[in-house]
C-alpha cells in the first residue's frame, strides 16, 4: 500500500469522517452549508465579472466594486473550503477516483490563476480605465474566462453527487 493510500485510509477513518459518513443529518447539514457558501462565491465573482465585461454595475468604478464585494467572497470560499474538506474526508478515496471531482479541483486552481494574471496584469492599469463603462479587451477576457470557469466548477460538483453511488 501506497503511503497516500495509507494516508487516505487513516484520514477516512478518523472519528469525524466516520460521523459524517454514517450521519443521516451530518453529511446533507454539512453538504448544504457547502452548497450556499459556493452559491456566494459564484455570486460575487460574477457580479464582479459582469461589471468586467460591461454588463452590469457601470454606475460603480470596478476597484470599488471589488473592494466590497472580495471579504463575501473570501468569506464564503473559506466556508466552502473547510466544509469541502469534511465531505472529501467522509470518503477521501472515492473522491480521488472521481474525474468530476479531479476536474473541479482542477478548474477551482484555474479560476485562481486567471484572478492572479488579471490582477497581476489587467488590473495594474485599473486607475486609468475604472471610471470607463468599457473595460479594457484582458479585462474583459479575464471575466469572461472567470464566467466560464465557475460555471464548469458548480456542474463538476453537481456531477461528483450523481456518479458516488457508482463508484
């Protein structure tokens, strides 16, 4: 045996993830919370992206809208996080073998890269055009790739519940 697969067996049979597991209430209490934590994260990021690409919110300067909106969202991703991290322990190795799964992580990593090129690139410039109803072309790229890329991360964890069983 692997050591990650000794190190999964061990995590999967901590007291917590066997109360999640065996919980008729935990896992769905736990699930929920994790399900209204991302709908916040999406939420705000979009609102945010929809003010990129010129769609809504013109009337508010992009950093300002940011800066209101970035504690929801860092709020309710550690919140999605934290409750992620005790679904995943409840059963760590049919997660691992679920490619919907793999992809959500995946593409979760890609939504924080694309927030770091933008930030890192097209925002640099945000004084000059934030007053502008249209964003610059990378600024609207970067919210209309963030749209994208969070749409694929909900229909990969809607996925991950209806292909469990099957594993």
């Amino acid at each position: 045996m692997s050591q990650l697969q000794d190190f999964i067996a061990t995590v999967e049979n901590t007291a917590i993830a066997e109360s999640i597991r065996e919980s008729d209430v935990l896992f769905p209490f736990i699930e929920s919370i994790h399900v209204i934590a991302i709908s916040l994260v999406v939420g705000s990021i979009l609102t945010l992206d929809l003010r990129l690409l010129g769609l809504a919110s013109l009337q508010r300067p992009v950093n300002r809208l940011t800066s209101s909106i970035l504690p929801v969202t860092w709020g309710a991703f550690a919140i999605a996080v934290i409750t992620g991290l005790l679904l995943f322990i409840s059963n760590a190795s049919k997660y691992l073998v679920n490619g919907y799964f793999d992809a959500k992580l995946g593409l979760i990593a890609a939504a924080g890269l694309n927030m770091m090129i933008f930030h890192g690139i097209s925002a640099r410039d945000m004084a000059k055009w934030e007053q502008e109803k249209a964003t610059p072309t990378s600024a609207r790229v970067a919210g209309a790739l963030s749209i994208l890329i969070w749409v694929a991360v909900v229909a990969c964890g809607r996925m991950i519940g209806f292909t469990m069983d099957s594993l």
